[in-house]
C-alpha cells in the first residue's frame, strides 16, 4: 500500500515550520534514529567532525560532549536558532546556515568523520552527496549515515509533519530505492564498512502506543563507510 502525501513544500520552508515542535513531535522515524543511530559513531572523540543537516543539534551535542569538535551545517534557520541555544554553553562548535552540496568548508576541512541522519531523503542526486563528502573528509575518513528504510520510501513514507492545529506538511523528498545509496558511495570512493536495520519494537510502542504498528517493520537503515585508499579496487 503506498502513502498518500499531501504536496511537498521546500525544505528550507517546511524545516522553519517544523522548528518550534520537531524536538517535541511524535515521530517513530526520529524516534528510531535517535535510540539506534548514536551508537554507531560513540567511538568518535578528539575528532573533527561535520554533521550535516544538524537541525536542532539533537546528535550535535552528543557529538561535542563526546569531545569532538563539530561543525554543523543546515538549510533552515529556524532549527539552527534551536541548535544554537542548545550548544551555547559549549566552545568547540561552529554551526553554518547553507546547503552543503554548495557551501564552502575549507575554512574547517578536513574532517575525520562525516555524519548525516535523515538527509539522504532530501537529496536528489546521490552522486552530488558522496562528491561532496568525500572533497571534505580527509584520509581514511568516516562517514556516518541514517535514512528511513528502502522498504518504507518505496510505500511513500518519508519526511512529513503535522502542525499543532492539525494542518500536514510533507517535505521535498527522494524514495532511494534498488541499493541506490550503496551504489553512489562506492562510485565516489568510499568503502562500505557496516549497514544495519532498526525494527520497530517494544521499546518503541512504549513511547506511542499507536506505534505497536510497527513491530516488526524496519524503520530505518544506517550504514557506516570509510574513504577507500587510493590503492584498493
């Protein structure tokens, strides 16, 4: 069965809108990516790090308090200003109002680790991505990333929200299906390390009940690569 979405809106726009309550809504991707997706990067520490998409810096923090300093990069200055708020009792973060795939970073690169949740989905063109995460990090860098599971885009559920009245706003966004994501980080260059699903569970119909729907489902898919060196095939 697949979703019917209301028209997309932009993302800068949609991303302001979402702002004042994205912390605070009921979303079981978010929820997912905020329980499973830390683990995976907890090893970085004393790192240079890019976060790309860093919203209200919810993974922002957890990366600094790691002892990494951080560069967040995102297009709406709505969750920016929260991030900001949230950040501002610590020195080592800069925080960047752009489009990644344009902006300028040589001023902080190179990087030792790239980390990217919810993104990909926003994202039309892979290839542009991978490009650009690859011209940022430095060698044997690694390159963190979440997204809503191929299984779920293909049913047409991706990035949406309600507002507090009740009116629904669905993002611009990009089902990547048939190993698309794989396939563009191995053409740019990089060295496919890990990938793991996250079903939903118990855990997870604790925090919504209606969300007993999804045990079982998988909910989202993170994968982890490095740089491959100049001389692997």
């Amino acid at each position: 069965m697949v979703n019917h979405r209301p028209d997309p809106i932009g993302n800068r726009k949609g991303y302001d809108l979402w702002s004042s309550s994205y912390d605070v809504y009921p979303n079981p991707t978010v929820a997912m990516d905020e329980r499973h997706f830390p683990s995976q990067w907890k090893h970085l520490a004393g790192c240079r790090v890019l976060e790309v998409g860093c919203g209200t810096g919810r993974h922002t923090v957890k990366l600094v308090a790691q002892g990494n300093k951080v560069t967040g990069i995102d297009l709406s200055p709505g969750m920016l200003a929260i991030a900001k708020e949230k950040l501002k009792s610590y020195a080592d973060v800069r925080l960047i109002e752009a489009d990644f795939l344009l902006a300028d970073l040589s001023r902080d690169q190179p990087f030792d680790a790239l980390v990217a949740a919810l993104v990909l989905e926003h994202i039309k063109q892979l290839p542009a991505f991978f490009k650009a995460a690859h011209r940022v990090l430095g060698p044997g860098g690694e390159l963190h990333v979440s997204e809503i599971h191929p299984v779920r885009a293909a049913r047409g559920i991706l990035a949406h929200f309600k507002m507090p009245d009740g009116s629904e706003f669905a993002l611009e966004s990009v089902p990547h299906l048939g190993g698309a994501i794989e396939q563009a980080a191995s053409a740019a260059g990089f060295e496919l390390v890990g990938m793991r699903d996250a079903l939903g569970d118990r855990d997870l119909a604790a925090i919504n009940p209606k969300w007993e729907k999804y045990l079982g489902v998988p909910m989202i898919r993170m994968f982890r690569w490095k740089l491959r060196q100049p001389n692997s095939n």
